[in-house]
C-alpha cells in the first residue's frame, strides 16, 4: 500500500474526531438532487422547510473531505463506540477456509443496530436549531427504535411511521420505541393526505418505505418547529455512518491487515456506504485495491435489475428526485423480513459507485439468507439481524471460494445489528414455512412506467 496522505483522527478514547465525505475523492460526482416542481437542482432554500439546516449544508457539501464530528455527539457516542472488530475464527474452521474473515458488530448498543450513528447526529442538529420535534420513516424498525432513544437525549419530540408489514411482524420493536416516547405509526396510515392516497390506489397494502417518508416528510411540513429526518439513502447519513468504516480502517491498520473484501447489506445504502467509503477514498486515491460487494434480497433488486435514472424518493413523490439505481417509486416490494432494505431506490453515492464500476452488487433470496443467519449464529453466538444476514450469506460464498482456490483473502463485512426482534422471521424459517419471491420482469414494470420523464 502506498504512502497514505492523511490519516485517521481519533480521539484519546479512539473514536474518529471526523466523518468522511466520500464524494470529495470522486472523480465522478453524484447527480445533484432536483427540485420535481422545476427540475433544477435543489438549493439550500429549496431543501430547508423538509431538512435540518446544518444537515443540508452536509448534504449539498462535495469538497470537504473531512467534517468535524461535534463534541456533543463524540461524548454520546462513548456509550458505545468504538463497536468491535472481530474475528470469525469459529466460522473460519467450520467452513475449512484459509480466508481470514471479519466482522464490523454494529448490534452492541441498545438501538441493536448501526443507525445509532447517524439518529444522535441528526438530533443533536435539530435540538442546535430549535426545533421542537422530528418525524421520520422506519421498515425493519432499527431506524425508528435509534431515533426514539436519541430524541429524548436532546429533550425532542419522535414521531415514527412504521411500513405497515414491520409494525404488524415486529410489535416488540414497535413497543421499543413507545418506551423511548416516540408516537408509532403504521404506514400508509389515515393520519396524512398521501396515506389516504395510497390506501385508496393500494387497497390492502402492507406499505413500503417510500410510502412511510411520504407520511413523514406530509407530517414535518404541516408541523411548526418540525424537521424530517430519514436513516438512509442521502448523503448526509452516509457521512455520519462512515464512523464505522473509519474504525475499521483504524482497527486492520493497527494490525497490518489489508482488506481483500468488503461486503455490506444494501437497502437504501447507510451501512454499505458507512463501512466502504474510507476504504473506497483509498481505492479512489490509488492507495488499495480492494474488492467490495453489495447484497440485496431477490426480493428489491435495485442495483441488479433497477434503472439508472432519475426518479421519486417516495411513493407519495412529495421528495425531491434522485438519480440512482431504482426499481420505480410505485414498486411496493413483498413483504419480506428484511424489512430494512424493502426499499425501491439506491443512494446516489453507491449508485455512482456501482455506475462507474467501483463496486459490484449481488441479490441473494431470503431462504439462503436464514441458512447462513443460522450457521453464523450457532459458531459464532450472535444472533445477526435478516439484513445483516445477507452480507454473512456472500461473506460465506466468498470464503469457500477461497477453500476452493487456496487463497487466504481478508473477508470483512459489516454486522449491522441483531436479530433479537425478528424472532417471527426466524420461526418461518424453522418451521419450514417461508418462501422466496423474486419479481418478475412484469411486475418490476409498473415501477419502470411510472418513472418520471426527466
């Protein structure tokens, strides 16, 4: 590896002291956001009634590669950073592979997941604002479950709207957040205009993600000192979530282990980007060469099967649009227990990424998922969360692979968080009752025809 022309920054706790800006190092930057009443590119202005001011400034910034984390945010981040780096020795022997494999645990606060990271961030800028409160979207739930613990952190309002499937599988994880204090949702609810909207056009729908920000980003706009704020998919979450791909520079760095591999679960793209963009800022700069893999369910094929355009972050299109790999705002994924990464479009950074051939995507179905989620669990004792349970399923064929050609490759994929809530998930498949399903061409067309002329 070459000499490296900055380095990390870590505090005397060895927690970064700044976030990265993957986009800095881009030779290749992503197509700006734009306005869908005028098709131009969204300005600060245009973005502040929806989006924290600070937090717009983060997202429009593609310079700066390096963003000072506040102390505020830094000392919350103490109660559970810096996550662990560790080792699958046990998984190593089971599978018989000279591959070296290892993991990013992002489950150990009580959130379960990584979306801590970027929910105590996007708090701590609206209580600096003066804001009275925030509403947001979740699937799975982690999202919603980080949000209504960093709320009352900095004594601000939550409301969560939860895609309607999760809220109905996962009623733990929703009591989860009633316990922090935020008011649940199942979405598409009657509550909002664009709800009733879609209920009325999906009769019976169990919801998507882009349906839950089209209730939010209604709820934030008709809401005096109220701002949206979302888990995933913008820049301004992959900045805040590259604590966990610093860390785990900082960590291989340490021991001299240079990354042959990294692989990540891939919905909207907060911890895929999260864990990637420092190593991807040294591919860009000539400093590493390095393989990295994005898995997502047969289920949302948004890289492997989605269009490369310009289209609708919701459902309801009350966002702004977004170029990026998407299967169509219209397309309502099945109800799959990945519920995390049931969403129909792909961070523009990553779809940027994977356009220009940097990354590679892989979508793998839910059954082999579970396979390898029990596998992993029963060697290495954590229960991992179904979307982190498709990053295990590829880190596993990578390593047999490896058992197959004889070479000892480092394998590094990120454990988004656990799997404690998903126990229904877990019964499908141990009762031998859950299925897969992989769209059709037909069904992926309804998405396709509704994409915006632009």
């Amino acid at each position: 590896m070459s000499e490296i022309p900055y380095k990390i920054y870590l505090s005397e706790d060895e927690l970064p002291l700044n976030w990265y800006n993957v986009r800095a190092d881009m030779k290749n930057k992503p197509a700006p956001l734009l306005n869908p009443a005028t098709l131009k590119p969204m300005t600060f202005e245009d973005l502040r009634p929806v989006f924290c001011d600070e937090l717009i400034k983060q997202e429009l910034n593609e310079t700066d590669a390096f963003i000072p984390i506040p102390k505020e945010i830094r000392e919350f981040y103490k109660m559970y950073r810096p996550s662990p780096l560790i080792r699958a020795y046990c998984l190593e022997k089971k599978l018989g592979t000279p591959a070296h494999i290892y993991y990013k645990f992002e489950g150990n606060n009580t959130s379960g997941s990584h979306k801590l990271n970027s929910a105590i961030a996007q708090a701590y800028y609206a209580k600096a604002q003066g804001l009275k409160g925030v509403t947001t979207e979740t699937g799975a739930g982690q999202w919603g479950t980080a949000l209504s613990m960093a709320c009352p952190y900095f004594d601000l309002d939550c409301q969560v709207y939860m895609v309607k499937c999760s809220y109905e599988q996962k009623p733990f994880r929703r009591e989860v957040m009633r316990t922090y204090g935020a008011k649940v949702t199942p979405s598409p609810s009657d509550t909002t205009e664009v709800g009733r909207k879609i209920n009325a056009e999906f009769p019976g729908t169990s919801g998507s993600l882009g349906c839950a920000i089209s209730e939010a980003v209604e709820a934030a706009t008709k809401q005096d000192g109220y701002r949206y704020v979302l888990g995933s998919v913008l820049s301004q979450v992959l900045i805040h979530q590259t604590v966990i791909g610093l860390e785990t520079m900082a960590a291989l760095d340490k021991y001299n282990v240079t990354p042959d591999v990294i692989i990540g679960c891939a919905g909207g793209g907060s911890n895929l980007g999260g864990l990637i963009s420092p190593f991807m800022g040294r591919k860009l700069r000539g400093e590493l060469d390095c393989q990295f893999i994005a898995v997502e369910p047969a289920s949302c094929p948004s890289l492997t099967r989605g269009k490369y355009v310009y289209d609708f972050c919701d459902t309801g299109h009350v966002c702004p649009l977004a170029k990026m790999y998407t299967l169509g705002s219209e397309f309502i994924p099945s109800a799959s227990h990945a519920g995390g990464l049931r969403y129909h479009g792909m961070s523009s950074i990553l779809s940027q990424l994977y356009d220009d051939g940097l990354m590679e995507a892989r979508s793998v179905e839910q059954t082999s998922v579970f396979k390898a989620a029990q596998e992993f669990a029963r060697v290495e004792g954590i229960l991992p969360a179904p979307e982190s349970s498709h990053a295990i399923k590829v880190a596993i064929d990578e390593a047999l692979k490896c058992k197959e050609t004889g070479e000892a490759k480092n394998i590094v994929f990120g454990l988004t968080g656990t799997g404690y809530f998903d126990m229904y998930a877990y019964k499908a498949y141990n009762d031998g009752t859950m299925s897969d399903y992989i769209p059709t061409d037909e069904d992926l067309k309804r998405g396709f025809d509704a994409l915006p002329k632009v």
